[in-house]
C-alpha cells in the first residue's frame, strides 16, 4: 500500500512537466520553391489549471522558437537571422483549457532559403512552466523550380525628376529579369513569378497552378516594364495579373473563354499590352467558390487597382488597340 501511495504521489507531481502545454505544428505544403516565404502554423493548447499569459515583463517574457534542421535533426540546427529576434508572443493569454492557433512567417525570421530537406518543430518556454515544451517534427523540400517562362530582363523606370545638369553623365540603367518557374508541392504543380538581377531577388509569389500543357501562362512585357500574365484558372476561367518591377499587383482582371480564349495582345507601336479575346467575367455568376481560386485576394495579401484614365493617353490608346482588334480593317487583305 505504501509503495502504491508512492507511486500515486510522484505521478501526481510529475504529470504538470508533461502536460502543461500541447502544441502541433503544420505546413502547408510538402515543397517550397527557392525564396518563397514559407509559413507555419502552430495550434497550442493550455493543459495546466492556469492563464498563461506572455507579457513584457521579466516573469511573462516566454517565447516561441523554432528548431529547424536541413537535411534532417543530425544536421546543425539553423539559428534565427537575427540573434534573440523571434516570433512574438507579446499578449497572448491562453485560458485554462484554450486552444489558440497562430501563423508565422518562418522565412522571415530562419534563413531557409538554401535548396533540400527541412525538419521543423516549435519550441515554447515561460517563467512560469516549469520546462520547455516541443511540437511534432514536420519535414519539407525546398526545391529550385524549373523555368516556364523567361528569364527576360528590363529597364528599371526612373520615377525621380531629370537633371538639371545636362552635362552630367548618365547613371546605368538597373534592370531586373522576369521569370516564370513551375514547381510541384506535394499536392499540385504551381506557377510562380520570380523577379531578380545578379545580386538579389526581390519577389518569387506564385502566380496559378498547371493545367497542362495547352494551357501555360502567356506573358508579355510592356513599354513601363510592366510585366502582364493571362493565366487558365480553369478551363473556362482565366486570370490577367499586371505586375510591377517590385513585383507589386497593378492590375487584376477575371475572363471568360468563349468563342475565343483570352490571351495577350502587344502592340508593338505603343508598347502597350492588353487582354483580348473572351469576355470579363462575374464575380459569382460565372465562378464560384472564390477562397479556392487563386486569384482572391488573400493570395496576395493586398488590394489591386485599375489604372486611372488619362495616365499618359494609356485609356485612349487601349481603346484604340481594342477597337482593331475587335473590328478589324476591312481593306486589309
């Protein structure tokens, strides 16, 4: 009875260091093209009788911390970009009981960007648990992608004012290229926009899925180094995306296939690019479950916007490409 006694009491005194916090991790893919942000989900649950509450002061400091290991958890543990800077935790209280889920960007924080084998589990620790307590292991590929599109390289535009000095010698026009990349996650194969030069990426952001082999993206740069895409969302649904050299969404448009299938037309007189053929289509009407396709908003976490009119005569030039294109010269032979 006495060692049942024993026995019962270390259980009791130990369990809190096993049970006090219970988390899970998840991504959302299987592979990540090179310099893609790569984000991590983390479901924590508070097991303990208590608020857990992180704060800013010294007895609330706890923290979130991911290890991550290439090529495996034998591999040298990559440490965070910048020393002690991680995720914050700062307000979150988790009641008695609670389940709270949060999504972090992991690239920003861990230098993730070199190609194979990723092993990733969050670590959270507080002052007021007693241990440190880990996540399941999660594991993923970054991959290098292969080219679909391009590299075609560009003129930045200058946007700062001539000057005023004509003798002085002109600086070096910076350029920056435009690719397109397909690569497989796991689950679908994906078309991604890589925008870079010879010393820096400044944007990978995934642009549609593989549909085949009739249905790949058609690109054309126009005379803003502008880059435009008509992409299949499905087989009767299509995308047009206008992107700037930051990689930035200038304008977004959805089509309709009809008699004719929506593409691209480059007048090569203006250098203006615009979509021909098909019909625009209606949110709703003609496409359906939206938080599924992958032109909604949320892909691009931000708002796209039409051109104003008037910009450079761009309206008026528009409507005069449309309007050769939709009624073409009678004379010409």
């Amino acid at each position: 009875m006495k060692k049942i006694l024993t026995l019962l009491a270390f259980l009791l005194t130990a369990a809190p260091a096993f049970s006090q916090i219970s988390m899970k991790i998840m991504l959302n893919q299987e592979a990540y093209l090179q310099y893609e942000p790569v984000y991590v989900r983390v479901s924590m649950r508070n097991m303990s009788a208590h608020a857990l509450a992180f704060g800013e002061s010294k007895g609330l400091q706890g923290t979130l911390s991911f290890d991550i290991y290439p090529g495996g958890k034998n591999a040298l543990r990559i440490p965070p970009k910048v020393k002690d800077v991680l995720p914050s935790m700062t307000g979150v209280i988790l009641q008695p009981g609670a389940v709270r889920q949060f999504t972090f960007l992991l690239s920003k924080f861990y230098d993730i960007r070199h190609l194979g084998p990723l092993s990733v589990k969050a670590v959270v620790s507080h002052p007021q648990l007693p241990t440190s307590y880990e996540s399941n292991m999660v594991h993923c590929n970054i991959v290098p992608g292969k080219k679909v599109w391009g590299p075609v390289t560009v003129g930045v535009p200058d946007t700062g004012m001539l000057s005023v000095d004509s003798t002085a010698p002109a600086g070096k026009i910076k350029t920056r290229n435009y690719s397109i990349v397909s690569y497989f996650t796991g689950t679908v194969t994906a078309y991604a926009l890589v925008i870079d030069d010879d010393e820096r990426i400044y944007k990978v952001r995934r642009v549609g899925f593989d549909l085949g082999s009739e249905l790949k993206p058609k690109c054309e740069v126009d005379f803003l180094s502008r880059l435009n895409v008509m992409i299949a969302v499905t087989n009767e649904v299509f995308a047009y995306y206008q992107f700037n050299v930051d990689g930035g969404l200038e304008r977004k448009k959805i089509y309709m296939k009809t008699s004719t299938t929506p593409t691209l037309v480059h007048d090569k007189d203006t250098g203006i690019v615009m979509p021909a053929g098909g019909r625009e289509a209606r949110r709703d009407i003609d496409y359906e479950e939206i938080k599924e396709l992958p032109f909604t908003e949320d892909m691009f976490n931000e708002k796209s916007r039409d051109l104003p009119s008037g910009i450079d005569g761009e309206e008026s030039l528009l409507r005069s490409i449309r309007q050769r294109i939709e009624e073409p010269d009678q004379n010409r032979k």
